[in-house]
C-alpha cells in the first residue's frame, strides 16, 4: 500500500495532519505501513430554504447572501470517507 486517499469535510472535525500521525501509529507491522495519507478538504456549502441560493456559509454569519434568510441547509463539509487506496 502506497497512498490512501482521504476526503475531510471543513465540519467533520477531523484534522488532517492528526489522521496521519494516527495512521501511522495503528499502520506499525500492517500492510499498511509506511504508506501515506494524502487528505483533501471540502468547505463548507448551504442551500437556502428561502431562495435556493447556494453559498458558502462565512464563519460567523450564516444569512444567505441572496435574500439574507438563516434557513439554510447544510450540503457539503461533513464529509469522512476513504477516496481511494493506492497499492503497488
């Protein structure tokens, strides 16, 4: 195993660089050991209930910047799932 592939939602909680430092640690004496783990964000976006106005919510304000409602829901940024795995 070469590279696994993570997608982390900007939500999720989860910090890359902790995800690596993890896998490495539970990787030792595994089939996984010494592969890499490569992360790629995805921020944070919301529908309006309102308006259907797509947008990235800012960090403290989340009004939608069409009509300025905070009925919105969330659609992406939660994400954790493995993308893809890399073996030789």
């Amino acid at each position: 195993m070469q590279k696994i592939n993570v997608v982390i939602g900007d939500m999720s909680g989860i910090v890359g660089d902790c995800v690596q430092f993890y896998f490495e640690f539970l990787g030792k004496d595994t089939a996984a050991e010494g592969a890499v783990v490569a992360y790629r964000k995805v921020p944070i976006q919301a529908i309006c209930q309102v308006c259907g106005e797509t947008f990235q919510p800012l960090e403290y304000d989340w009004s939608c910047p069409n009509c300025h409602n905070l009925s919105a829901n969330i659609t992406s940024g939660k994400e954790l799932y493995v993308e893809s795995i890399e073996v030789d």
